[in-house]
C-alpha cells in the first residue's frame, strides 16, 4: 500500500526524502526524527544551523519538490545526488546574488573608476581577461601585473580548452594567475577583474557550493601566500589591456611570459592608462 503524499512526506518523510538530507550538507540534531512534520523540522532548523546550511536547507527543500513534480508530471526520476546538487547550485546563486544585509541596508554605492588606475605603496595590481573563440573551442587567458606607477611587472597569456561552466572556467585562470605571481615572487597584490560572480564567491568565508568548490579552496589557500589583499570587480574599459593580451593568446598555443616588459599589442592601451 503506498504511503499518503502530503507535504510532510515529501519533503521529509519519505525514504527518498531521507536519503537526500543524509546526502546533503545539512546535519540535523539526533532529536529530529523521520517522524516529525516538516514545520517541526524547520523550527529544528532555526534553532541548530547557521548561515549557509539554513540556506541550504530551504534550497534542498525546494529541489525535493521539484523533483516530486518531474516525478508525477513528467515520469521522470531525479537522482539523489541530482536534487542534492541542485540544492547547493540554489544556494550558491542565492549567495551570489548579494549579500542579505546589503539588501535590508543598503548604501550609496562609489562611483567605479572610468579608466585603470595604479595601486598605492608597496602593492601591486594584478589584471585578468579571457577571450573565447567559440570555433576552437578554446579561451585564451591575459594577465598584466603593474605597480604603483604603472609600470609592468610581469605579463602571460596562455589558451585552455572552453569548459561549460563559466565560474569553474574563470577559476581556473584565476588559480595559474596566482601560481604565476608566487613563481616570480611578488607578494601583496590586488587581483582586478571583470568577473563579478566569482570575485564574490572568492571574497565569501563560507564554503564553495559549486562544480568549482576545489579551485575555489586552492585559490583561497594561494591567496593567503600571496598576500592578495582583494578581489575586485571592475568595468571593461578599465580592464582593456589584460583584455587584448587574451584575444592575442587565441593566435598561440603556448604560453607566454614577459617580464618587466610587455608584448607589442598591448602598447597603445598601456600608453593610454598612463595618462
């Protein structure tokens, strides 16, 4: 005899229901029972989670009943794995989308720079572009690496393969951008870019809910080695040369380094920032 279909059961009660909350990332207290009406367990949840598990939690909730609905309107089964996946992408994105007291507060934002503009003191800036060329299937990746008068440091460009999943992608171009500071020694960089999503992720403290979790983790750890004080997120037209130097990395396949100088494509867009 099948069981009753009520809200309770789906979301909570049901044996595929319990499989996913084990799967998940959400660890109840041993007092929450398969038993308990799913009211009783979102009191539990208040009281025993903390930003972000809460919101993981009401994600994977909502991904429970998503699939109940494929399942009853479609005939077709979501996996385990499939709806505890879809949970944590929900809230990733939630996350992404800004921070909650920046909505209950928000402030007056700063008018962004118009043009590139040099570090101050000590530190270093490190620019970061990437181009797809979506006939080779590839991306080709610039990094410039300036002081606080502007002049160039150090520049690469190199080429991946396209991936589908941009924010693991641009991670990864973000992880050989810091390998490449920390093997030409330069520490206490400001990392500058055009790739909002991922600089939010990066600068978040909580853990990494997406396909990109472990690169995030590498960056954060490479982060701290370098010195890197911040990951900003900046307009387009401020970010031309590292722009320019990938689209020429499409025309090689293989990796370019430039230190203390910098390839002639660039040199007209370098000219301009410093004036």
């Amino acid at each position: 005899m099948e069981e009753a279909e009520t809200v309770d059961h789906v979301l909570w009660g049901c044996e595929f229901a319990q499989k996913v909350w084990r799967a998940s990332a959400v660890h109840l207290s041993a007092g929450v029972a398969s038993t308990m009406s799913f009211v009783e367990v979102v009191d539990h949840c208040f009281t025993d989670l903390q930003f972000p598990l809460v919101e993981i939690f009401f994600t994977t909730a909502w991904a429970l009943w998503q699939a109940r609905n494929v399942l009853f309107w479609e005939d077709k089964v979501v996996t385990v794995s499939d709806v505890v996946l879809r949970g944590a992408e929900s809230t990733m994105n939630f996350i992404e989308a800004g921070d909650i007291e920046d909505v209950m507060q928000p402030a007056t934002p700063e008018p962004e720079p118009q043009k590139w503009e040099p570090p101050t003191g000590d530190i270093f800036k490190l620019n970061i572009a990437s181009q797809c060329s979506g006939t080779q299937r590839r991306e080709g990746l610039g990094i410039i690496i300036r002081n606080q008068v502007g002049l160039l440091m150090a520049t690469m460009s190199c080429s991946f393969e396209m991936l589908e999943d941009k924010i693991q992608s641009r991670a990864r171009m973000v992880l050989k951008a810091l390998q490449f500071v920390k093997a030409i020694g330069l520490s206490k960089v400001i990392v500058e870019g055009c790739w909002r999503d991922l600089f939010r992720l990066l600068r978040t403290t909580g853990p990494c809910l997406a396909n990109s979790d472990v690169l995030v983790d590498d960056i954060r750890c490479l982060a701290k080695d370098c010195f890197v004080l911040s990951f900003n997120s900046i307009q387009a037209n401020c970010n031309r040369a590292a722009k320019a130097l990938a689209t020429e990395a499409l025309s090689s396949s293989f990796e370019q380094v430039w230190l203390e100088d910098f390839p002639a494509v660039i040199l007209p867009i370098v000219q301009s920032d410093y004036q």
